[in-house]
C-alpha cells in the first residue's frame, strides 16, 4: 500500500509561453519528506489546449 500527495501548480504565462517554475522546490522538498515523485496530471487547460494547471503526484509507502 501506498500513501499519496497532490499538489498543484498553476502554470505563469510569460513572453515565452507558460512556464511552471517552483515544479524543481516541490519535488525536492516531498523528497526531503519521503515521498517519490510519480508523475503529473493536467488538471486545467486553456480553451487552445495548454496545459493551466496541473497536480504533481507523489508516493510512499504507507505504514501498516
């Protein structure tokens, strides 16, 4: 079994585009806390298909 965490980020629109920066400080500081990070799932886009905001998935083994 396994213990999850979500977090979500909003993506920043800039004059490049949408760039998601603090993505790197939340996958390091759930590491520090004994979760893995597992993947990501949009969880908002634009009418034209970019990606808004997502939720960063972590994991760790849950005690039994």
């Amino acid at each position: 079994m396994y213990n999850y965490k979500f977090i979500e980020v909003k993506a920043k629109t800039g004059f490049v585009g949408n760039t998601i920066a603090e993505h790197r400080e939340l996958i390091e500081k759930a590491a520090r806390q004994g979760y893995r990070y597992v993947g990501y799932v949009p969880t908002k886009l634009t009418g034209h298909g970019m990606i808004k905001v997502i939720d960063l998935v972590f994991e760790k083994p849950s005690k039994l």
